[in-house]
C-alpha cells in the first residue's frame, strides 16, 4: 500500500530579487521552512518508507547545508521561491526517485509548491 511521509525543515537565509521592482530588489533574509514529501510502501521489515530522521539529514547534507546562513544569490542568480524548489526537486529528485512534493514556505503566509502528479 503506497504511503507518503513528510519532513519539514526550517533554515535561514538572504537574497535579493534582481528582476524584481519592489523592495525585494534589495538585500533581505526569510526564516523559511520546507516541507518534503515522499511517496512508497513501508517495507515487509522495518515497516517504513523510510526513516524520518533519516530522511532529514539526507535533506539538510544534499541541499540546505549551502542555503542556510548564506546568501542565495551565491547559488542562483534570480532566487524566487519558485526558482528555489525548481533548485530543489532537481538535487532532491536525483537522491529520491520516490519524490512527490515539496513545499517552500518564504514567510508563515508565501508559499510555493511543486508535486509530482
């Protein structure tokens, strides 16, 4: 039977907006938070689709370690919301074939998210 599980993740950062008119066009930080998801069935022995601690250190070792208290911009050049989980699902979907969703929340209220259908 297919499950999906979910970790969420909270980490700081910078950017600036270069394409953006508003006030975003100047350096700035977010406190944000990420959600992944992932799809499968629990295997027969450990009864998991994976362990969720597990799964967060994969998440922070393979992606957030270089977001982190460090400014975007030094990894992307536009750093939207939108083009951070696009940066994401690329490296995450490398590592887990079993990725369904992930959520980027800017603030408690922007959010953006990219499923798989």
């Amino acid at each position: 039977m297919e499950m999906e599980i979910s970790v969420e993740l909270d980490f700081a950062s910078a950017h600036h907006l270069p394409h953006h008119e508003g006030p975003c066009r100047r350096l700035h930080g977010h406190n944000y938070r990420l959600r992944v998801t992932l799809a499968g069935s629990p295997d027969g022995f450990s009864g998991m689709v994976m362990d969720f601690e597990s799964l967060r250190k994969e998440i922070w070792d393979k992606c957030l370690v270089e977001f982190d208290h460090h400014c975007i911009n030094d990894i992307l050049q536009n750093p939207t919301a939108e083009n951070m989980v696009l940066w994401l699902w690329e490296r995450l979907g490398a590592k887990f074939k079993n990725l369904k969703e992930l959520v980027l929340w800017e603030t408690p209220e922007y959010s953006v998210k990219l499923r798989k259908p």
